[in-house]
C-alpha cells in the first residue's frame, strides 16, 4: 500500500526527517511550508530518496482562510488521505511575548490556534474516509508551566487537551488522533540554546514521529523516557519547584 501523506511545517527539521523515512518506502508526500525555496529543496530531497509522488504548497500557516483549500487539495491529489503530521511551531522569545502583545498572538497562532484550525479540517475528511492518522507534535513544556517558556508551554498543553478531546470524537469513525511530545531536539528551533545530554538528534525524534504515525497510540513521548521524566517533574511540589531555576 502507498501511503499517502500530508505534512503541515514540512521545512521543520523534526518533519524533514520523518518525510525521508516516508520517502524510504516510497509514499506519496503533499508538504506545505511558508517558505518556497526552502520547501522545494526538501521537495528535491525527498523524491531522490524514493518518495513516489510529491506535491507542494507554499502557505503560511497562521493565514487561517487558506486552511479549507490547503486540506481539500491535499486530500482531492490522491483521492484520500492516510495521514497527516502538524508540525509546524515556534518557540517565541519569553521576555518579548511578556511585553509585545503581537508577538504573544504571534506565538499562540503558531502554536496553538493555527494547529487546531487546521485539525478541524482534517477531522472532516478523515471521517468522511472513515479511516486515517492525525499527529500533532506537542511537547513536554505542556506538562508543567515553567518561567522559561510558559507561553510556549500554555499552547502546547492547550494542544494536548484539544487532541484528547478529539481522539474521542474521532474514534468511532476510526481515525486515530496521536499527540507525540518530544523532549528537547536538535534543530533551528533550538540551536541558540546551550545543549545538554538530554537532546536528541532531528534524526531520531523524526523517526519517532514515523513510528507515531505509522503504529498509532494516544501520547508518544519521545524519547519514551520523557514520561518518567514528567511525571517527576509534575510531582515536585509547587514551593519546592519555585526555587528551580527552570
Ligand atoms: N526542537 C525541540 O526541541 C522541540 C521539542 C518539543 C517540541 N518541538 C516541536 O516540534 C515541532 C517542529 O519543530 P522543530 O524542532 O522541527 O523546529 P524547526 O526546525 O524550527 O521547525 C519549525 C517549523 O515551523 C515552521 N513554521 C513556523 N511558523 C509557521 C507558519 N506561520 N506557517 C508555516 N510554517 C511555520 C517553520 O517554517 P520556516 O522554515 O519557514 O521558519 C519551520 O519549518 C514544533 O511544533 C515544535 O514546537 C520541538
């Protein structure tokens, strides 16, 4: 069977990865990026490495009229649709999301409003189909409000919630919904940042992503040890967490 996917964020350095492992067994690939040089590039990458078919759509992501026409291309191409990743995300500035309110709608467009719109679309045609996977990468900053990033982590824990919610809705139409929370990964999102043993490679939380998709469960951590992870960090006590510098 040829998987036929789409992959919304598709120049993400997570996603890029996960489109080569599709590619790898010769799927079909409809990406949609904001930036076209960028999205070609990938689009070159990805037939080189086998993908049988690759469409392209340039949008940005946060322009939420062009949503009903990116989903019904996507899902008209190839007469249906077996899965589709949202991707796409930003991590905002905390100090400038504290002061610029179009910087903090910006944040929670990409992050949050933007991926449920989109969702939504989704929803309607993988039920029509009765059949299909929708992955939304969250993030393990929604499992507890840090100082850090906690506007940031405010829209991932937002996402986690809507994809609960929808997972049920969807079921008895038999469309999995899975939300998959990487820990910290090496790509653009984070090279500004000083890394630490606990990040992983673009490569490998892109595989995981693969995997997700491909043998569907509710919540992926990846790597699966951020559950542990979390669920101590959710334990902490709130005095005791205050004095943590995270
Ligand atoms: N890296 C991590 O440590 C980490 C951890 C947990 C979760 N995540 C999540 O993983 C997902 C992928 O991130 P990444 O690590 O792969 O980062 P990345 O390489 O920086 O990718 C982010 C992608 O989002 C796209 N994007 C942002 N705003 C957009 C918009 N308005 N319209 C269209 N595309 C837009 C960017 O497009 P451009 O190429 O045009 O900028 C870029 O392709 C995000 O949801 C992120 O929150 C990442």
């Amino acid at each position: 069977m040829t998987r036929r996917v789409l992959i919304l964020g598709a120049t993400s350095g997570i996603a890029q990865e996960t489109s080569r492992c599709f590619a790898a067994e010769h799927a079909k690939l409809f990406l949609v990026a904001r930036d076209p040089q960028k999205l070609a590039a990938v689009a070159e990458d990805l037939k080189v490495r086998g993908a049988e078919a690759v469409e392209t759509h340039q949008a940005d992501l946060n322009a939420y009229s062009d949503h009903p026409a990116i989903i019904n291309r996507a899902a008209s191409v190839w007469q249906g649709l077996d899965a589709a990743l949202i991707a796409h995300g930003s991590l905002p500035d905390q100090a400038l999301v504290e002061k610029d309110s179009l910087v903090l709608r910006d944040a929670l467009d990409t992050n949050y409003f933007s991926a449920v719109s989109l969702s939504m679309h989704l929803a309607t045609v993988f039920e029509a189909q009765r059949s299909g996977v929708l992955a939304i990468i969250g993030s393990v900053a929604g499992d507890r409000g840090r100082r850090s990033n906690y506007v940031y982590g405010s829209a991932k824990a937002a996402i986690a919630t809507f994809a609960a919610g929808l997972r049920l809705r969807l079921l008895p139409a038999g469309v999995k919904v899975v939300l998959i929370k990487p820990g910290w990964v090496s790509t653009p999102m984070t090279e500004h940042l000083p890394q630490n043993f606990l990040y992983i490679s673009a490569q490998k939380a892109g595989r995981g992503v693969y995997q997700a998709i491909t043998s569907p469960t509710s919540v992926v951590y990846l790597p699966s040890y951020w559950k542990w992870i979390m669920a101590i960090i959710r334990s902490v006590p709130e005095p005791i967490f205050a004095k943590l510098k995270l």
